[in-house]
C-alpha cells in the first residue's frame, strides 16, 4: 500500500479548528480512511474536542460522542454491548484519546475495557503533552522537556505504556507515528478484523507544544523514529515484530541517529543546549532510549 | 400477578430484569451489592439475555451506561454512598446528553468514618446534576417506580435520567410482600425505547461538541423544561400502572390525613414511611396532624407543598443535612412558600447514618413543634442539639 492508494474518502472534512501543522489531523484522516464509514469514534477531552469545532457544526463525517476525560474505555464498552444487543457487529468502536487521557486519567477505565475483553480500538495519539489545555506536563512527557509545569524541564522519565499495554495479554497492540501514513493505515486495517482489545499509539509530534515551525511536524516524526527515541512496532498474539527503520534498528542494520538531532531541533529542549550545553541530562536522555532498545532485545531478541 | 417475597435490592433486580435493559453496568457497593449479585444470577440462568458489564469503577459504570445509550439501549445501574459520589461528573453527563438511564441509589452515609447504614446525604448531594429523583418507602414502591422510571426517563418529552433511591438496609435487606405483574403486561406497560438521539453511521452526529455561550443557556432551559414535564407525567404514570396494576404510592407526595391538619410532617424515603406510623397515634391524642412524604425530589413539587401550608404548619425531618446551613428540604420547602405563605415551617435533623429514628421519636418531634415553637436548626437526639 502506497501513500497514492488510500482511500480517497474523507471522514475528517475541510474546516476543522486545529492548528496549522497539527498532526492529530494527519492521524485522523489516515486513521478515518482505514476505518471507513461504519465507525463511531469516542473522544475524551483533548485537542480533538477543538478540532471538532463547535456546535451545531462539525468537521467529522463519522458519529462521534465526547466524553468526560476519563471515562473513554468504559463508554466503549458500553456502546458496543449495545450495538451487540442490537444485531450490529459491522460497526468500528475507536477510542481516539489522546496521551493525558491515556496514560494518566484514562488509564483506569481503558485498563477495565481491555481486562473485559472488549471488541474495539483504542488509539493514543502522543503529542507528549497536555496541549489543549496550554502545554501541561503528562506521564508521556520525555525527560527534559520543557512545559508550563515543568519549567526548568522535566525530571522524570515517561511511563512506559507499551509495557503496560501489553500486561493486558490483548490481542492487538501497535506504536505508529503520523509521519508514516501507510503504516498507520496497515496497522488499523489489521486492527479493524481483529476481535477483543486493540490498541494502537501513534506519535502527533505537536508544533506549537514541542516549539517547532508549523511546516516540520512530518520530519520531527521521522526523525523520532530515526534516533530510536520512538519504535514502530506491531504486537499481536504476543509475538513483538518491529517495522520499518525501527526493525532495522533492531536488527542492528541500522545505526540511529543521534538522539541530539531530535533534540536540538525542538524549542522545549532548548534549555539542554543554550546558554550551555547540559551534557549530564543529554546523556540520561540517550542512556534512557539505549536502555529502551536493549530492554527490547532482552524481551524479544 | 404473583406475590414475590423478597428484600429491597433483590425487589430492585427483579424490577430491572422485567424492564428488558439492552445493557447493565454495575460496580458493587454495599448495601447495594446484592442488586449486582441478583442480575449477576439471572445473567447465569439465562433469565436476562441483555449484556452485563462488571465495570472497575462507579465513574465506569456511568460512562459504560452513557455509551450504551448513546447508541440506543435501555440502560440500568445501581450504586450507593461513595459510589455515587465517584458518579458525580458523569451523572451531569448523563443528564445533559439527555440520556434516559434508570439507576437505584441504595441510600448510605458517607464517610470517614465508615459507615454502611443509611442517610440521604448521597443522593441529595447530586440534586443539581438534572436527574429526576425518587425516594421509596417501601419495596412495592421500590419495584413500581423502577418500571415507571424507565417510561418517565424515556418519553419523549423528558429524555432525562432517573435515580431511584431507597435506604440502605432498612428497606434494601428487608423482606416484603410486594405484586409482580406478568412479563408480558409489563412489555404492554413499558414499550421499546424509541431514541431522541442516537450514534448512527448512516447519520453522523458529533454530540457534545464545544458549545458556544450563546448557545449553552438554551441547553439548561430545554433540560429544565423536561423537568417540568416529568412534573404532569409522573401523577399520570403513577395512574396507568395503578389503573393496570392495582398498587399506588401517591403521586410528587404521598398525602396522609392533610384534610383538616393544624401540621404536617414532611420527610422523605424510610423515615416517611415511619412517620404515616405516628399519625393515627397522634390523632387518637386529639392532635390534628398529617403526613406529607415526598416521593419525588427533584422535580420538586412546589405547588403541591404551598397548597399544604394553606391551613397547617410544616415539619420537616431530613435525613440529611446541607452542613452550613440545615436540611435540604427545610431550605426548599421554605423557599417555595416564600412570599406566598404565613404558614411556620420547623425543620428537624434526625437519622444520619442509620441512627434508628422510632415511630416513637417522631411523635416527639412533633410534640417539641407543638410546645416549643423552635426555631432553627433542630437536631433531634444528638448531644447539643436543640
């Protein structure tokens, strides 16, 4: 599947509220084509609440219901029993949360959904931050980074939620990144003839929020992937199969890129660099994605 | 018809199952953890065929009903005390969504320190979440008003959520003789739901998107409306049932010898039902005094209550107190006689987390009224109150 060969169908129309450059966008409309029309999508409080745009307009083609911060997995459930009671099992139940709704306030009733065994898709669209509200800290938000609430950078480390994901025994867990279409587009057509939980997070590296120039978004995902900071991987049935460059990385057939040109390029890790440069907190960052991959290699080499 | 013996919960159960809900979603919480176990039952002997989602939470549970209506079901769920409490957020989310779910609150005062005995402390605190609210007295009560909340949630001119509230243990654990019409008679009382909205890929809707302020007002005023409705629809409701059923628990308020009254008790839940006890008591003593128990809280009866205080004055009893200022149903009865009434109205603190309020006790409050003239938050049987 080339980029060319997408559906030509829209389910995220022209007009929505986002900002220039926004990679949820992107997602979105790779995600929609994928999903087609029989989709009811379930968005919890995030940037994509904005980028309905507001009523009684809205820029999305397929039923969507908003729903309270935490509570996304849960009212999956609960539509899909519904649509079960009724003879329905044609419809795409998605989630399309974003990383504070799923790492950190969703994380309870997104748990309870998988546990219970329910048939839908849960996306995470990871801009690493609380971006709708202003740029707030969450449990995605790498080491370092600059915030509203972790001014001098933050000094923790993000929750590893692939790890997590995949304690659930679930039979469909992926890591994509908008930078990669056709890839996101496979891994949720896969997704979509899978029964039980699935769970796909995608990289929306965010312009605004990570302090890049609107016209970037595509290569601060590529270079994302390229560094190793973020693995594009398919876990299905248990088996770890890794994509792309990250497989080549894997294999060791790929050299990263230095976690540096990530970096450097991204106002909110300025700080590491000017006025002089941080070396201690610039080797822990590197330290943490090394230790990522070998953790990788030990589990599933 | 057949008579059912049986406690509050599994009374309430039993109403659920014969209302037919697509969906059931349910965390268990004492003293309502018997209602959960009963469907638990039925799910296993095939004698509910709808889904049962066994959520992590009481927040879950809501949202698991919210989008299970949202795409068309009946939905039920049953919780208590802290549960409902953890509810908060979604049960305006419900009520705002305009969603017809029916839930049983199993009355119970909140902690620390933990308690499982029954005040009203819970529900009254979601009294401005939009759902309309039910208190019952009895598991008659309990049974009839779980099928009529389902026909009142669902008309089309309410589309509003409906919270049934009964005390814990003093009703949920307690066994009564109660009459259980036929399946099929409740199919032809309560027909399918037919949706004002639903989640549909043949007609996408974004629901719930930012709203504007010049539109926001209007949302508020269409729910209160649909209050006002429910007020007509449930003395109507409550007619067809006894028309087909033969039971009857009034219809806002359940009205005990009000005719010729000098006071009139107001309570609500179990403590008006023992209050009905002390009437004829205090009748047979020469004191002219009636019982007017609120049945349905939200919406509030306001017309009813002042035509009440044209020739008597009220006692409230709560069971239940707004602290910082004094029982809830004090404060609105007041406020709906406000300038329209010279009746007296006294208000009395008395039950909070399960302490037994007697017949007997109720006859001295009563008394108190009559003597004393009080004025003031009354605590009635605790160390320093009036």
């Amino acid at each position: 599947m080339s980029l060319k060969d997408l559906p030509k169908d829209e389910y995220l129309l022209p007009g929505s509220a986002a900002c220039p450059g926004c990679p949820a966008t992107i997602g979105l409309r790779t995600v929609l084509k994928a999903l087609g029309k029989k989709t009811i999508l379930v968005v919890p409080a995030c940037c994509t609440a904005v980028i309905e745009s507001w009523y009684p307009n809205s820029s999305f083609n397929v039923p969507l219901l908003n729903i309270a911060f935490e509570a996304s997995g849960a009212t999956a459930s609960g539509i899909v029993s519904a649509l079960k009671q009724k003879g329905r099992d044609d419809i795409n139940v998605v989630v399309w949360a974003g990383d504070g709704g799923t790492y950190d306030i969703g994380i309870q009733a997104m748990s309870g959904a998988f546990e219970r065994g329910t048939d839908f898709i849960y996306i995470c669209y990871n801009n690493q931050i609380y971006s709708n509200t202003g740029i707030q800290r969450s449990g995605a938000t790498p080491y370092g980074a600059w915030t509203t609430t972790t001014v001098g950078g933050k000094g923790e480390f993000p929750k590893d939620m692939g790890a997590i994901v995949r304690a659930h025994h679930i039979p469909y867990a992926a890591s994509a990144c908008i930078s990669y279409p056709e890839d996101l587009y496979n891994k949720v057509r896969k997704a979509k003839e899978i029964k039980g939980p699935k769970y796909i997070e995608v990289l929306t590296p965010c312009p605004p929020g990570w302090r890049f120039p609107m016209d970037r978004t595509v290569e601060m995902g590529r270079l994302a992937v390229e560094t190793g900071v973020w693995p594009l991987y398919e876990y299905e049935n248990e088996e770890m199969t890794f994509n792309g460059i990250s497989r080549a990385i894997f294999e060791g057939k790929y050299k990263r890129k230095p976690v540096e040109d990530w970096l450097k390029l991204q106002g909110r890790f300025s700080h590491l660099f000017k006025p002089k440069r941080d070396e201690e907190r610039i080797k822990r960052f590197e330290k943490f994605v090394d230790d990522m991959w070998e953790r990788f290699r030990k589990e599933f080499g | 018809m057949r008579v059912v013996v049986d406690t509050g919960n599994h009374i309430a159960a039993l109403a659920a199952k014969l209302a037919k809900p697509d969906v059931i979603a349910a965390y268990p919480i004492t003293p309502q953890t018997t209602i959960v176990e009963k469907i638990a039952e039925y799910v296993a002997k095939g004698e509910f065929s709808g889904d049962y989602i066994c959520v992590e939470s009481e927040h879950s549970a809501m949202s698991a009903c919210i989008g299970a209506s949202a795409a068309g079901a009946r939905t039920f769920t049953a919780t208590s005390a802290h549960g409902l409490l953890l509810m908060h957020e979604m049960l305006h989310w419900a009520a705002l969504a305009r969603l017809p779910i029916v839930m049983v609150n199993v009355n119970r005062a909140i902690g620390p320190g933990w308690t499982i005995w029954s005040d009203q402390n819970d529900s009254m605190a979601q009294r401005d979440t939009g759902w309309i609210q039910i208190y019952c007295s009895s598991n008659q009560e309990i049974f009839d008003s779980i099928i009529q909340a389902f026909k009142l949630a669902e008309h089309k001119d309410v589309q509003l959520p409906v919270m049934v509230c009964y005390d814990g243990f003093i009703l949920s654990h307690t066994s009564m003789p109660v009459k259980v019409p036929e399946q099929e008679e409740i199919d032809d009382f309560l027909p399918k739901r037919e949706p004002a909205w639903i989640l549909d890929p043949e007609n996408p809707v974004t629901h719930g998107n930012i709203i504007m302020p010049k539109d926001y007002p209007s949302i508020r005023k269409a729910m209160q409306d649909a209050q006002e409705n429910a007020k007509k629809l449930i003395p109507e409701i409550a007619e067809e049932w006894k028309e087909r059923f033969g039971t009857y628990h009034g219809d806002l308020i359940e009205k005990y010898r009000c005719e010729d009254a000098d006071y009139i008790i107001m309570s609500y839940a179990a403590l008006g039902a023992e209050s009905k006890v002390v009437i004829d008591m205090l009748r047979k003593k020469g004191k002219k005094v009636g019982l007017a128990r609120l049945r349905v809280f939200r919406p509030f009866p306001s017309e009813d209550i002042l035509s009440l205080a044209e020739n008597a004055d009220l006692i409230v009893i709560d069971r239940s107190i707004s602290i910082g200022f004094e029982g809830p149903l004090f404060t609105e009865v007041k406020s709906c006689l406000y300038g329209k009434s010279d009746a007296k109205v006294y208000g009395f603190i008395a039950g909070l987390g399960g302490k037994d309020v007697r017949y007997t006790d109720i006859g001295k409050i009563v008394d108190r009224v009559i003597e004393r003239k009080q004025d003031g938050v009354l605590w009635y049987d605790v160390e320093g109150g009036k």
